[in-house]
C-alpha cells in the first residue's frame, strides 16, 4: 500500500467515513457523471409531484409558469456552477465545518440545528408524497390542500414504514445514496414523459395553442394561495434550492467533485426536473381538476386536494404508483443526508449513520402531517430566505477576504467560539428584510437576494471593523 493510500485511509477514518471534518482525498472524488444522476434523481422527484399543481393552484399563466421557468433555472444552474461549485472543490469540506472555521463551534451549532431541522421538514413532505401512492391499494383517504393533521392510522403507519426505509438508506451514506439516485431518476424521468403525455391525451391536447390554453392568461388563486406571477415564477424558481446553491448547502456535494464544470450537471435536475417533471405534473392535475370530485370542491368554494400518488395512477397505472414512491425517496435520502451531517456537527461523537437516523425520525414525524407537503411553496420560500444568508459568509469571504484585507477562516485561526461579524450581519439582514416582507406583504422569494448580498457586505464590514480592534 502506498503512502498515500495509508494516509486516506487514515484520513477517512478519522472523519467517520463521510470526511466530515477533512477534505476529501483525491481517491475519493467523483466523476461529472455521478452528479448528473444524483441531480436528476433529486429533482425529479417527490416535490416535482406536489410543486407543479401547486403553480396551477396560484393562478400562473402559460407564459409566467414556461419562461419563467426557463429564466428562473438557468439562474439556479449558474449558482450552482459558479459560487457552489467553485468554493466546493477548492476547499473540499462540508459547509458545516467550513462554517465553523468561519463562525465559530457555538455559532454554527445554532446554525447546524436549523438547518438540519429545516431539512427534515422538507424531506418529511417527500415522505408525504410517497405515501399519497402506498395509500392507493388500501383504499386510504388522501390528505386535503387544507389538511394539518394526520387523516387516519393507515396514514401514519404508511408514513412510518416509508420513513424508515428511506432512513435506512440515507444511513449507509454518500455512495448509497448517490447509487440509489442513480438507479432509480431514469425510471422517474420515464414516468414524468408518460405521465405527461398521457395528461395531454386525456386532455384533448393535439395542438400547442390547446396546450398553452391549460394555463391560458392565468386565474384567480385557490383559497388559501398565494397568487402568482412572471417574476413570482422567476424567483421562486431560482431560488427554490437557495439554501443549496447561494446558501452553500451543497458545498458537502460538490466536494466530492473532481472539478468545478461538474456544477454544470445541476441542469440535468434543473430542466428534466424542475422544468419538464413540473410541467408534467401540472398537466396531471389539470386532469384532476376536471373530475367530478374536483369540480365538487370548487363548487363549494374549497380547494381540491393536490395528492400525487392517485394523480400519476390516474394516468399511468401502477407504474405512477411506484414512480411517486421513488420520486419521494429521491428526494428524501440526500435530504436526510444532509441533515445527517447538520446534527453530526453539533454531535460530533455519534457517527454519521446515527445521526443520520435520529434525522430520518424527525423527517418520519414531519411527514405525518401533511402541511409540509401542502404548503410547500411557501415553505421553500421561508426556508431558502432563513439560511442562504449564511452561504453569503463564505462566497463573500472566499472571493473578497483579500481585496478587503481580512484573515480568512477566522473563528478558527483565533479561536473564537462566536463570531459577532457572522451574527450581527444575518441577525440585520435577516431582521430587516423579514420585516420588510411582513409589513408590505413581499413574498419571501423576492427578500432573499437582497437579504444574502446584505449579509455578505455587512461580514466584510463588521470583519474589518472586529479583527483591527483587536
């Protein structure tokens, strides 16, 4: 064995076989296509099911929801590529520990909390979807647009089950769950194609101008929505996953990559999931809409039910069944993942493999109350606005710490367990533009840019003014 294999072995054993607290050896890095897999399969998956009738929910129109989309996409991919990417492969650590090296262990531990916890939540309305398919065979009531609370026990042993599974997978870590995408996005995106193909037959769609009148110039919003535009579309598209390319979430992927170009194969999730899969489920609850039991709720006032599991059935049979059931765990394995690694952070001592489990329990818990899933467009938006300020510390300290004249990774190299120039510039910028969305009723989406670029120049600012004092 050579000196440097006995050396990466050391290395990998010290960090617990993830590299949660080094960088990831050379012999360890993966190639561009393992990543257009795992993106493909994450995002074409179980929020694609649930995001695309919720646009037909918020009233969009033909040309808001199709170039908006384009628009909004390719701003995300050029996130990705270009901040996320670039930083991950320079540094090669998780954002967790290169936040700590920033801010501080006590700090980035409130940090590690939310973050992990914002993304149990996301993947417990993964679990949610999944389950709305499992139900099918049990004739199981689906959970209402409206719907907080668990429906039933056979829901939340459904979810239960699902959870565990899903949970088990995460835990066995990176390679599995990058194996697993891998395996199961082609039979995903396959389901998407037919499902959306199907929609459009069942919809007497044989032209494009029948195609653009699904959506037409849009309609007033379901009870409860929030009303969507052009720059709605935009905005929330790109930052739909700010918290993973602007917030620097995915620093803990692309660290395994052996160049930044593979920050290109975000596109693959991009324009196969967050454009054609949505696209394709909007078509399929179109379908929906235009049953008795739906136009019953909207004759009483009420919002149909958005359950994807009956909806891909409808139209692909027990193909849609099991495509919803895979399109939910592609979505929740790297998600618990890397809530995995935000609680491994702060429990250093437990393995990734137990944390990663406590974290698949919180998701299993999330997912029994089906508000997570249903509300999942605000919810993205709250939870992108609350933590990609923090990617903002690192992309602004990575590019300008030397042109402002600051140390780089500070908290490490002075030992400093709090980092007033990291508080201070989110507690601001996050303070005032939640402010600003709360009192003149902007949507959180729009705040979020602003927000980020505040908290990196207000770090270099406090950075300068904090480390020349002392």
């Amino acid at each position: 064995m050579s000196q440097i294999s006995i050396e990466e072995d050391i290395i990998e054993e010290n960090g617990g076989g993830e590299f949660e607290r080094t960088p990831v050896p050379n012999s360890k890095l993966k190639d561009w296509k393992n990543f257009i897999g795992m993106y493909a399969g994450e995002h074409a998956a179980g929020t694609e099911f649930m995001i695309g009738p919720l646009f037909l929910t918020a009233g969009v129109s033909a040309f808001d929801l199709i170039v908006g989309l384009l628009i909004g996409n390719l701003l995300a991919v050029l996130s990705w590529r270009f901040l996320t990417a670039e930083i991950a492969v320079k540094n090669r650590l998780t954002l967790y520990y290169q936040l700590e090296k920033i801010c501080g262990k006590k700090l980035v531990t409130g940090y590690n909390l939310a973050n992990g916890i914002l993304f149990c939540f996301l993947a417990g309305s993964m679990i949610t979807v999944s389950a709305t398919a499992v139900g099918i065979p049990f004739n199981m009531p689906m959970p209402k647009l409206d719907d907080t609370l668990p429906n039933g026990m056979t829901w939340v042993i459904i979810v239960i089950v699902i959870g565990a599974v899903i949970s088990i997978i995460a835990a066995r870590g990176y390679d599995t769950v990058t194996k697993a995408a891998n395996w199961m996005s082609p039979v995903i995106v396959l389901a998407f194609v037919a499902a959306g193909i199907v929609a459009l037959g069942q919809l007497g769609v044989d032209s494009f101008q029948k195609f653009w009148d699904i959506w037409g110039e849009g309609g007033d919003p379901f009870p409860g929505q929030t009303k969507f535009t052009f720059w709605h579309v935009v905005i929330w598209s790109w930052f739909a996953n700010g918290a993973m390319h602007i917030g620097m979430s995915d620093l803990s992927v692309f660290r395994f990559a052996k160049q930044a170009k593979a920050g290109w194969a975000t596109a693959a999730g991009m324009y196969v999931g967050h454009y054609m899969a949505w696209i394709a489920a909007a078509l399929l609850y179109a379908v929906y809409l235009k049953s008795p039991e739906a136009q019953a709720f909207l004759s009483v006032g009420d919002a149909p039910p958005v359950a994807p599991g009956p909806m891909a059935y409808n139209a692909i049979g027990v193909f849609g069944i099991i495509a919803v059931v895979l399109a939910g765990w592609t979505t929740a394995n790297p998600t618990i993942y890397r809530a995995g690694l935000a609680f491994q952070a702060i429990l250093p001592k437990l393995s990734t493999a137990k944390v990663t489990i406590i974290a698949g329990t919180v998701a299993t818990i999330a997912g029994l109350f089906p508000a997570f899933a249903m509300k999942l467009l605000g919810f993205v938006a709250l939870y992108g606005f609350i933590l990609a300020p923090f990617g903002a510390v690192i992309v602004f300290e990575h590019f300008f710490h030397k042109k402002v004249g600051i140390i780089k990774n500070y908290a490490e190299l002075a030992n400093l367990s709090f980092n007033k120039s990291v508080f201070w510039a989110w507690a601001i910028s996050f303070g005032l533009f939640y402010f600003i969305s709360v009192k003149f009723d902007v949507f959180l989406s729009f705040v979020t840019l602003p927000s980020w670029l505040l908290c990196g120049i207000l770090f270099l600012v406090f950075s300068k003014y904090f480390q020349k004092k002392v």
